[in-house]
C-alpha cells in the first residue's frame, strides 16, 4: 500500500501546474522612432522576471551603452538618455537591443531599430 501511495503522489506532482523557467520580458518606449548623427536616444525601459533581475542593459548599434543592476527585482523600469555617434549615414536603420538576465541565468533580448534623419 505505501508503494502504491508514493507512486501515486510521484504521478499526481507529473501532472500540477507549475510555473516554467524563462527569460526575462522585456518592453522599450522610445521617444522618437528617429536619431540624428551626432544626436541623442531616449525612452523607458521596462523588464520583469519572477525569479528577480540581475542586470539589464542597452546597445546602439551593437555596442553596449548603458548598463543597470537589476538588484534581484522581480520588475525593472528606467528611463534612458544615450549619445548617438557622428558619422552615422542619412536613412540607415540603426539597431537598438534592450538585454536582461535574471538570477537563474537565463538571457531575454528585445530588437528594434531607429532611423537616423
């Protein structure tokens, strides 16, 4: 009887609802969908991660320009004020990736772009 109780307790943990590891969500607010070169890029960003934040971060263009320590919140908001390089070509889309990695490890990536004028 005691085999058969602990084998049904073994299946019935099989089949609960419980929550998945996952990376963290991400949102970006951008101030203006256009950058000048040189210029500036503002917005929000927003993150969140059940297990808790450890970092967030920004990159224009692929170089990583403004970092944040997450301090292990479940849940991120900042707003964000970068300088945008000279040099940049008229009409060219530039990217923008917001990063954040929770405290189990896992990495989440949120892609836009913005045009230089």
């Amino acid at each position: 009887m005691k085999v058969a109780w602990t084998l049904l307790l073994a299946a019935s943990a099989c089949f609960s609802e419980r929550d998945r590891p996952a990376p963290p969500v991400l949102s970006i607010t951008l101030n203006k969908p256009t950058i000048t070169s040189p210029g500036t890029l503002s917005g929000s960003i927003a993150s969140s991660d059940p297990d808790g934040l450890d970092s967030v971060w920004l990159a224009l263009d692929s170089t990583r320009v403004k970092g944040w320590n997450g301090s292990f919140y479940t849940d991120f908001t900042t707003t964000f004020l970068v300088t945008t390089p000279s040099g940049l070509t008229h009409g060219a889309r530039v990217p923008v990736r917001v990063t954040a990695r929770d405290v189990a490890g896992f990495v989440g990536y949120l892609d836009t772009a913005v045009t230089v004028q």
